[in-house]
C-alpha cells in the first residue's frame, strides 16, 4: 500500500515524502479514504500509531480543495487534552501542509494570548486548541466557530478523564450542525461511547489496535519490589544497563519532583514534568530529553500525554496507575511506529490490585518476577501482625462497619484524587 493509492493530492504526497514516510500506517490506511469521502470516523488508536496524519494528511487535503476566501473563516477545529498534544498536532499540520495555501495555528493556556488572538484575527484555516484557553478566547470574540466544517477529538478518553466533558458540550454547541466529526481514542469507556453517540453521524468505526490492547512490541515485565527500594533499583536498573533515554511515571507531581531530586543526587541527569510546571519548564525539558541531553524523563500521567518521542526505548512505571487505562496510555510511549520497547512496572505490596485491574483490563497476564535483595518485605509485616492479633481481631470487629465504608469512599474518590494530583 502506497500514500498515493489512498487519495491524496500531489502537494501532499510530497510533504510525506519529505517527513521520510515510506508507507502508511494501518490507521493511515483505514482512516484517510473514509475521511477523503467525507465520512463520520469513530476511530481507536493509540498515540504511537501515525493517527495525527491519519486525520491531518485528509483534512488538509478537503480544506485545500475549496474555493479561496476573501477573508479565512475558521473551517476546521482540533481539540487535544493537553498543551504538549496541541503543540504536536500542530507542528504536524505545519509540516503537512508545507506545500499547500492553508494556515493553522494553535492556542492554549499557560502562555500568553495576546499572540494567539493576533494570529486568529489574522484568519487561519485550521485551529488546534486545548478546551479551556479556547472558551475563554471565543468568549473574548477572538473568533468564531460558526463556519466549522471538521471537527477532530484527539485522544477523547483522556479529554473526559481531565472533566472536559462539559468544555466539550459547550464549543459544539458553537458550530453548525452538518459537519464531518472525526473521534480518536486510545480506550473505549461506555463514557467515550456516549459521547460518540451524541454528536458523530452514522461514523465508520476503524481500529488500528483492538480496544485496551498495548502496542505488540513492547516488552512488558513487572517487578515486585519493596516500596523504599524502587529508587535504589531503578538507579541500578539506569546504570547497569546503560539505559540513556527513561520515561518514568509517578502518579504525583509531588512524587515526580522527589524522585528526580533524587535521581540527579545519583549522578543521572533528570528533569520533571507535571502539571505545576510553567509551559516555557515543560517545553524545556522535552526538549532536552528527545535532544538526549537529560538520560531521564519523569512524568505524571496528565503531563505525559500524547508526547511524541520516536523510538523510546524504556518506559518505567516507577508507581503503576490506580486507573488501568492509564498503564495503556503510559506504555503506548515505547514501541513508536513499529520500533520495538521495554514497558517495566514496579509493583508494592499496596500496588498488586493495580496490576490484577490492568491484567484484567488487557486480558493479559503480565510477566512478575522478584529482584533478589529487593523483594516487598512481608516478614515484618507477618510479625507486627501476628503480635497484633489478639487485640486486632476486636477492634477488627469494631472498625469493620467504618472501614468498610472507608473503602467505598476512597474508591469513589480515586478518579477525583488522581486527576487533582498529576
Ligand atoms: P502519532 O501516532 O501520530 O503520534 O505518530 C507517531 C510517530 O509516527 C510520529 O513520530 C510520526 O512522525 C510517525 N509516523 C506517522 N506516520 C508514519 C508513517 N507512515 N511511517 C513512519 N512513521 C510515521
């Protein structure tokens, strides 16, 4: 299969051709006829799988088929759930589109609008945007969504999980109702599944990897390991194996910021990236880690989103994600476009119902060994249990009611607590 057998003009291929692209991609292959045709796309596909060209290469091409307009109305909206998404859709776009009269730009918050306001008075064709900073720059009038034609959802599970949903509501109620609407997903939740169901028409469903499945390459093994000895191993881990390019996920900003302390007492270089960053914090530190000038990455998973790092070859969970879909996403950053990568867990003792939710999520046993020296230390807690017994088991009796409804607090909270805290 060939870029030119799917459709696409000319101006296009030759961009492809310049990005180094020898084939497409199977969500390339199965989304850009059906987008040529004007359909409605309901598609699943990790970050990883060429989905950004999968929609922008067709996109573009529509958008460039049209009459000129005396003054640009906006005819195409991208919303991503995170500003590192947006800025990468958008790079995309401009190298997309080298070769075509189309202009793009992007928007979203932690930076200054006064630019984004400039650029979208000056008209632009296609707008990336995160939710948020673009509400309150179409409250400001900067533009107008009343002439959109295509509506792309990047990476729409995550945009729930981050409690977009109403944002969402709000800007489609902005736009005409005949538009071509495409949705792209790593995770199907009857959530998600709503949502398509409220505003895509009759859409095509495409997959580029089944639902809640991880990329085939990666190579996933899971440690269990004593929660006060996961920094010591994953130094090891870094040294010994001569590990130069780590993505490392904590499920805390608070946590992110320790271990990186941390990790450069060791003599790693490391930079920490999560959601009190500054923008300008974050940009840096990406961009260090992909020009290989910091061997370390660690992230939160809000943070980490949609971050386009080709051939990564190490993706650490130094804490594994209290919400399963999560682990799909983290590990959807090793094994790029067909590249092969090594996903590692490390597992405490209070973590083992998170890897029984993910294993069950994936249908998929992941392989769990022990690190000798660094095993969960169960001993003490088989003494201080056992010297507790007696009193425990009354107050057991007592605490039960309270503990009970304890835990079904706290389950409820969870979603709650770890978007607050990443
Ligand atoms: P995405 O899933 O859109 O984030 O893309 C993941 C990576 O694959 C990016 O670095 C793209 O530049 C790259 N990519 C996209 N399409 C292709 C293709 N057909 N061949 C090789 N690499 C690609």
């Amino acid at each position: 299969m060939t870029f030119k057998s799917l459709g696409l003009s000319d101006a296009i291929l030759k961009a492809v051709q310049k990005k180094g692209y020898n084939n497409p991609s199977t969500i390339q292959i199965k989304a850009i006829p059906l987008i040529l045709k004007g359909e409605d796309i309901l598609a699943s596909a990790q970050t990883g799988t060429g989905k950004t060209a999968g929609f922008t290469l067709p996109m573009l091409q529509i958008l460039s088929q049209q009459s000129r307009w005396k003054r640009r109305p906006l005819r195409a909206l991208v919303l991503t759930p995170t500003r590192e998404l947006a800025a990468q859709v958008y790079a995309n776009i401009k190298e997309y589109g080298e070769f075509l009269d189309i202009r793009s730009t992007v928007v979203f918050g932690g930076v200054n609008q006064k630019p984004q306001v400039r650029a979208l008075r000056n008209g632009v064709d296609i707008l990336v945007a995160t939710p948020g900073r673009l509400l309150d720059l179409h409250s400001q009038k900067a533009f107008s969504l009343a002439r959109i034609e295509i509506l792309v959802l990047d990476e729409a599970d995550r945009m729930l999980d981050m409690g977009f949903l109403r944002d969402i509501k709000k800007i489609l109620s902005f736009m005409p109702e005949k538009r071509q609407n495409l949705l792209f997903s790593a995770t199907f939740s009857k959530e998600i599944k709503k949502l398509a169901g409220s505003f895509l028409h009759h859409p095509k469903m495409i997959e580029a990897t089944p639902e809640n499945t991880t990329a085939e390459k990666v190579n996933q093994k899971a440690y269990r390991v004593d929660k006060s000895k996961k920094t010591t191993l994953l130094i090891q881990f870094i040294l010994e194996g001569n590990w130069t390019q780590v993505l490392v996920f904590t499920r805390t900003k608070h946590g992110a910021n320790k271990l990186c302390k941390k990790l450069l007492t060791a003599g790693i270089t490391s930079a920490a990236i999560h959601g009190n960053k500054s923008q300008a914090a974050r940009t840096k530190a990406l961009a260090e880690f992909k020009k290989n000038e910091i061997r370390v990455l660690v992230a939160t998973d809000i943070a980490a989103r949609g971050l386009d790092i080709p051939l990564l070859p190490h993706v650490v969970n130094f804490e594994l994600p209290n919400v399963p879909e999560d682990y799909v996403h983290r590990i959807g950053r090793t094994g790029r476009a067909g590249a092969s990568g090594e996903a590692i867990s490390f597992v405490s003792q209070e973590e083992k119902t998170y890897l029984k939710d993910i294993e069950k999520l994936l249908d998929q046993k992941i392989e769990t060994e022990n690190v000798i020296g660094f095993e969960p230390d169960n001993s003490q807690n088989k003494v201080d249990q056992s010297s507790q017994k007696g009193s425990q088991q009354k107050s057991n009796r007592r605490d039960g009611k309270k503990k009970y409804y304890d835990r079904t607090k706290k389950n409820k909270k969870r979603t709650n607590f770890n978007n607050r805290n990443r």
